[in-house]
C-alpha cells in the first residue's frame, strides 16, 4: 500500500508540472465550471416552478444532491475519465504491452497514470453548494452525521470505480466501441436527481441492479441527518463487492489480453 502511494504521488507531482505549463487556460476552465453548475442549478429551478418536491425531496435538498454530485464529478474527472479513455487507444494500439512490463500493477497504473487538476474546480464549486443548501435549509450537520456522509462518499467513489473498471475492461474484447465511456456518464447522470423522481422499470434497475440510489442518495440523506446505519453499512459492503469483481475480472480479461508483438 505504501509503495502504491508512492507512486501516486509521483503521478501527482508529474501531472500538476505538466499541467502548470498552461495556466492560462485556468480561466476559462473556471469559467465553463462555473456556466456548468449554473445551468445545472436552473434546470432544477425550472422543475420546482411547477411542483413543490421532486421526488419527495424539498429544494434545498436536491440542491444539496446536486453538490455531491458535481463534487463526486469533479473527482472522477479528475483522476478517472482521463484514464478510462486511455485504456482503449492501449488496447488498440497495442501500447497496453509497455504498462504490463513496468513494475506496478497494471489496473493501478491505468487507473491514476494521467491527472486532470482544473477539474478540482468542480469538487470545490460542489461543496460550496453543498455548503449554500446546509445554511438554506438551516441546519448543521452533528459530528455523527458528518462521519456516516464521509464514509457514504467514500463508499460512492469505491463504488463508481468498481463499474466504470468493469465497462472498460470490455474493451479486451469489443475494443471497436470508441466510447464505453458514455455508458457509464448515462448511468452517472441518472444520480444528479432523486432516485424517487424515477417510475416503474428505471427505479427498479437504479435501486437492486445498478446501485445508483448509493452514490449521492445515501451520502445527502446521511449530511441532513437521516441517515441509517444498516443502510451505510451496506453501502460499504457493496463498494467493497464491486470493487472485488471488478478486481477479479480484470484478472480474467488480462489472460484473454493478445500483446501486439504476439
């Protein structure tokens, strides 16, 4: 674990000089952030003209979801989307040979080799809403609940990890698909509302299939104080189950894997 740290910190240092070459570009990275969560805010705005819940939640809290889901995107963006992508064009271009001979674990290395810092600005925009909605609904969250909201997050993370490693590793196989990646931003997004707006078949398949309701849900009912503890210790336990298919598989994909020099 402490030499993988390590090395995430090399990738880290390397990445933030690679990217301080083009500050400039700062601005406007702020400034479409900004625009993003804007309209994202709007949107909601204009479902609230019309009805006084969304999905059973008030205003504030789908405010609240919001932050946590700009947060959660924010860091996937930051170390995820940059990698995800890369692992097809290895694959294709048979470059994926040269990660399976450097001395790191090869999942490890596709997963956080490349960083993306300007999208720190949508982790920070996202707690600063999350921070706004707390003081519109009025309420402080007990230290209690702030424990149960950072292990529901961390739960989250683990857990979009575990399936957008899972989608990609498909590409050992069908790697003529460009992007597997919007799959996965198609069931991401569903996230961004509550998971009570959804009828019929989608709530079924978001709630016991694709465990979206865990990802932002359980983290913004755990902040409010309405948490439940068997709830965020399944949550956990899911992460870690994802996490170990996703392990497992990954293994399985290796051994079906033809090198470009074979």
């Amino acid at each position: 674990m402490k030499r993988h740290w390590r090395i995430f910190c090399e990738f880290f240092r390397t990445c933030l000089v690679e990217e301080l070459e083009y500050r400039s570009e700062f601005l406007g990275n702020f400034l479409s952030s900004l625009f993003g969560i804007g309209m994202a805010i709007l949107t909601i705005q204009v479902f609230f003209y019309q009805t006084d819940n969304l999905g059973g939640w008030k205003y504030e809290d789908v405010l609240l979801l919001l932050g946590i889901f700009n947060t959660l995107q924010g860091l996937i963006d930051f170390a995820l989307r940059p990698n995800m992508s890369r692992l097809l064009q290895h694959i294709r271009m048979g470059t994926f040979d040269y990660v399976l001979t450097k001395p790191v674990d090869s999942m490890f290395y596709v997963s956080f080799r490349h960083l993306v810092f300007w999208r720190l600005i949508d982790v920070l925009l996202g707690i600063g809403l999350i921070i706004y909605a707390l003081i519109q609904k009025h309420y402080m969250p007990t230290i209690m609940d702030a424990v149960m909201f950072f292990i529901s997050i961390g739960s989250s993370l683990v857990l979009i990890y575990a399936l957008w490693m899972m989608l990609m590793t498909t590409s050992f196989w069908v790697i003529r698909i460009d992007d597997l990646s919007f799959v996965f931003n198609s069931f991401f997004e569903t996230t961004r509302f509550p998971i009570g707006m959804y009828r019929g078949w989608l709530r079924i398949v978001l709630t016991y299939i694709l465990p979206a309701a865990f990802i932002t849900s359980t983290p913004a009912l755990s902040l409010l104080g309405k948490w439940n503890g068997m709830t965020t210790i399944l949550s956990v336990v899911l992460a870690g189950l994802f996490l170990w298919i996703s392990r497992r598989f990954w293994r399985y994909a290796l051994r079906s894997y033809t090198s470009a020099s074979s």
